[in-house]
C-alpha cells in the first residue's frame, strides 16, 4: 500500500481495517509496540488500534514500547488520559498470537523487539525501511500522512466506530504534535482526521497535556544547550552531554530550529550508553532521514521524515566525545559545511550583560 497516493490512500481504509480484521480474527491477544521512547502519535495510534481491535473484535490488546516516556507532555497524556503501556522488557513478545507494531518500522533500529520476531501487523507513515513490510501479514505505510493517528482515525471512520473521548483526545494530539499543529507534512488526510477528532476530543485535558509541568532537569538541559551550541553558517550542532531522559535531544532540536538563522539542527546527547541523535530542517528539499541514514551508517541507525529524524549510536568502547566529534563531521561533510565556520550561537557569555 506503500505505493498509493494520498487519495488512493484514504479511498482504502474501509478495505484495509478489512485486511487488518482477516489477520487479527480469532486470536486471542494482540501485543502492539510504538518505537522506543515514544511520542504522543506513537501512543495514540498504539491505543487506537487497540480501541479497534478490542471493539469489534472483543481482542484483548496490550500496549508496549521500548524505551522510555520522557518527555513531560508525553507523561502527562499517559497519566491524564489512563493510558496502560508497559515497558518491553516486563513482556514476553512471544506469548500473542498478534504482534503490531505502529508508528515505526523495525529496521529503523528504534524499535526494541528482537531481530528474529516479525510483526503480524505494521502501521506507520515512516519512509520505507529497507525490505520491513516483506513477511509482514498486514502492513500499511503511509508516507504522505502528516502522522499515523491520521491512519488509525480513517480506520475508526470507515468502520463506523467514533473514538471515545479518550482516545480522540489522544489520537487529536497525536496528529496536533507530529504536524505542529498541521503546519509540518500535513496533508488532506490529516486535516480531514484533526476537524473530525477536535468536537470528539477533551480539549481540558489537551490543555493539562500541553501545559504539563517540567522538572527542573529540563530548565537545566536549555542551559547547557545554549552553552554547547555552535554553528556553522546555517548548520546548528548542539552537543548536549548526558541527558535525562533520552528525548530531550528532540526537544532542544525543536527549541533550536526556532532560531532565525537556522536550516539545519543536529543535536546530540548521551543516553543509557548510546548516543541520540535528534536531527531537524526547515529546507523542504532536505531529507532528513536520507542525511541521517548516509551520516550514521556503519555507526548505528537512524531514519525518519523529510524534515525531521533521529539516530542511535552504541558507544561499545568508544568514548562519547569520539562519537560525537565523527558525527560532526560527517554531518558537516555531508551538509557541506567547514568546520572552520564554527562560531558559538551565542557568543558572549551569558551573564555578561547582567547588571550586578
Ligand atoms: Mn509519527
């Protein structure tokens, strides 16, 4: 279905929530899994799918992911809307007659189910990785989607079946955060899907989610962002050091690309002995996720969008710092760019313009 376009797309979701049904009918449990430290499309998608599966199917479904929920808004959406979704490693994978995975691909090398496992089912508007949907019994990529809540919503729409508030609420904020507000990579199908969620969705607690309260970490990751960002003409390297929670190299990435100046955003930073990659662009033509996959092959994985995407790098015995300083240069290699352009974002430090 990878193919389609947008158009073809949406005429067939009735047909593939058919497709989808042939698969999962008579079985007894589902186990679906978002990417590891997923985000709000990743978890919404995961429960609207088992909305689906559990209302007309009766399925008991289990939701899971590898990684961790970081992100205080992320936090928030899992607590306020009484999401359940255990980390993989509680889960024996093996023990479902159904294995789902939504909003990633496996081969992207963000996914923390073993190698050796196919998914019976995969939803996901990811670019295409390498040969995933082969042996794969239902899959259903769409790359001109703006988020895979999009999907999930067409399906819930062709079979007639509203979302309760809960998972409206989720799925709303789900295609709201990956599009920015349908303002990045959102097409008709996501404009269509957010106008029928927005009346079904709790905007009260949208509100509580978005608004969700930061721990101090996170005031204290902005300072040393902004002390370890430089740039090469319109190229932003951020190095951000250890971080506490592994998402944090996406959020300081979205908070950079804000900058006038900007084009491209790549920020780093050291989680549970890998590093993360967090990689952002406003140039249409960009790519990001090629850019990513050429920069860190045969150092680890990585994909993603047009505009934006992300990496891992086991550091197995390298040193941080080494693997910090090659990406750099692979990245500025790749972008074109002189290392010898390096200038700090901000050149002077910051308490020097304070009155004492
Ligand atoms: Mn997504």
């Amino acid at each position: 279905m990878g193919e389609d376009g947008p158009d073809s797309q949406s005429a067939s979701s009735a047909e593939a929530v058919e497709a989808l049904f042939e698969v999962a009918r008579g079985v007894r449990s589902a186990l679906i899994v978002t990417h590891d430290d997923p985000d709000p499309d990743a978890i919404a998608s995961a429960m609207a799918l088992a909305y689906l599966l559990e209302q007309r199917l009766g399925l008991k479904a289990t939701l899971a992911h590898g990684g961790i929920i970081g992100r205080a808004e992320n936090k928030a959406m899992v607590r306020l809307l009484s999401i359940e979704i255990r980390p993989l490693y509680e889960l024996d994978p093996r023990k479902y007659d159904v294995i789902a995975l939504v909003d990633a691909q496996a081969g992207a090398g963000n996914v923390g189910l073993s190698e050796d496992i196919t998914p019976t089912v995969l939803i996901d508007h990811h670019s295409e990785v390498q040969s995933e949907v082969e042996g794969v019994p239902f899959a259903d990529i769409r790359t001109g989607y703006g988020a895979t809540s999009t999907i999930l919503s067409s399906y819930l729409k062709a079979v007639g079946l509203p979302p309760d508030p809960r998972t409206a609420t989720a799925l709303f904020y789900g295609i709201k955060s990956d599009t920015m507000g349908l303002a990045r990579r959102a097409g008709d199908a996501d404009v269509e899907a957010y106008l029928y969620l927005l009346p079904l969705a709790d905007t009260k607690i949208l509100a509580q989610i978005e608004q969700a309260q930061v721990p101090l970490a996170y005031f204290r990751a902005f300072e040393r962002a902004l002390e370890r960002t430089f740039i090469y003409d319109d190229v932003v390297i951020c190095s951000l050091g250890s971080m506490d929670w592994p998402d944090l190299a996406a959020e300081m990435a979205d908070f950079l690309l804000r900058w006038e100046g900007a084009r491209w955003i790549i920020c780093t930073g050291l989680f549970d002995d890998e590093i993360v990659i967090s990689v952002r662009t406003n140039d249409l033509e960009g790519n990001a996720g090629r850019v990513v996959q050429e920069v860190v092959s045969g150092m680890g994985t990585g994909g993603g969008h047009d505009l934006m995407a992300g990496g891992r790098i086991p550091l197995d015995d390298q040193s941080p710092r080494d693997v910090v300083r090659e990406l750099r240069r692979r990245f500025l290699a790749r972008l074109e760019r002189e290392e010898s352009e390096r200038e700090k974002l901000i050149q002077e430090p910051l308490r020097a313009n304070l009155i004492q």
